[in-house]
C-alpha cells in the first residue's frame, strides 16, 4: 500500500476506525483484570484479546498483503465489544 492509498477514506473507515476501536477494548479490559483479578474476568479478558488478534491479523491481511475482502474482522471486533460489555456489566454487579 502506498502513501495516497493510506489516506484514502476507505483505509481510514475500513482499517483505522476498527484498529482505535480494538485499542480502545484491550485498554478496558486490561483496566477491568487489574481491578478485579477474578477467574471471570481472565476468562473474558483472554477471549477479548485472541477475537481482537485475530481481527487485526485480518485486518493487516486485507490492506496489507491486497487479500480478498470481508467483514470477519469487523464482525470480531463487533463480538470482542459485545464481551466487554458483559464483562463490565458482570464487574459492576460483583462490586454491590
């Protein structure tokens, strides 16, 4: 990929709006496992992280190495936010 195609819109909305969004995640619920170390929540932090790897492999596969394209990484990034929300949802129900 050359420099004019990295500012393209399509890169930008395809590529970088999932790969914020994935950083985003790993940020919370790296925050939640340091809050609260229960097995739960390594549970959900691990699973977090691989959908999220496999996404962004996906993803660098797709802009990167020109492979064919499809929405799995964003449907991964779509699952790994559903988990988050239960995680967090679950932690703030622990805590009362």
């Amino acid at each position: 990929m050359t420099i004019k195609g990295i500012m393209k819109v399509e890169f930008l909305c395809w590529y970088l709006l999932p790969t914020l969004i994935g950083l985003i995640l790993l940020i919370f619920t790296t925050r939640l496992i340091l809050r609260s170390r229960n097995v739960r929540s390594i549970f959900f932090s691990s699973a977090i992280v691989l959908i999220l790897a496999f996404s962004q492999w996906g993803l660098i596969q797709i802009f990167f190495l020109d492979a064919w394209p499809t929405f799995l990484p964003h449907i991964g990034t779509g699952l790994a936010t559903a988990l988050l929300t239960i995680q967090i949802i679950w932690d703030k129900k622990s805590y009362e």
